[in-house]
C-alpha cells in the first residue's frame, strides 16, 4: 500500500518532464544568408572588348563578383 503514494506523485513528474522538450529554431550562420543571393554578371567576351552599349561587366566587376559569390556558397550553401 505504500507504493501507491509514491506512484500517484511520479506521474505527474513524468508528464511534467516530457512537455519540457522543444524542437530547436532553424539557425542561419549569418544574416548575409537571408539577405544576399549569388550575382550574376556578364563577362566580356574577349579581354578589352568594345562595349558600345555597355552590356559587359568589367574584368575587375567579374573578378570581384566571383570572390563574393564564393564566400556566399562556402557560408550559406547546404551541403
């Protein structure tokens, strides 16, 4: 008969115990992630090229959007 008591007060501690669990929030590396995508751009298509309606991106744009795309993947990409 003494176990009843004991039984009737760990009940409700177990109950209690599994609502304590929560999932864990989606976490992102850094807001860049959320905020930036990968740039496109269009390249000349031969060094020095005439760009009358300028539709050619610089070679140092292109240099220069290429780095910034790769730190974009290595940061925000899934693998």
């Amino acid at each position: 008969m003494k176990r009843a008591p004991m039984f009737v007060m760990l009940v409700p501690v177990l109950l209690m115990s599994s609502a304590c669990g929560q999932r864990e929030a989606v976490r992102t590396v850094s807001d860049t992630c959320l905020t930036m995508k990968v740039v496109r751009y269009n390249p000349a298509p031969a060094p020095s090229a005439d760009d009358p309606g300028n539709q050619y991106d610089t070679d140092e744009t292109v240099k220069d959007l290429i780095e910034q795309n790769a730190a974009w993947r290595k940061l925000c990409e899934t693998r």
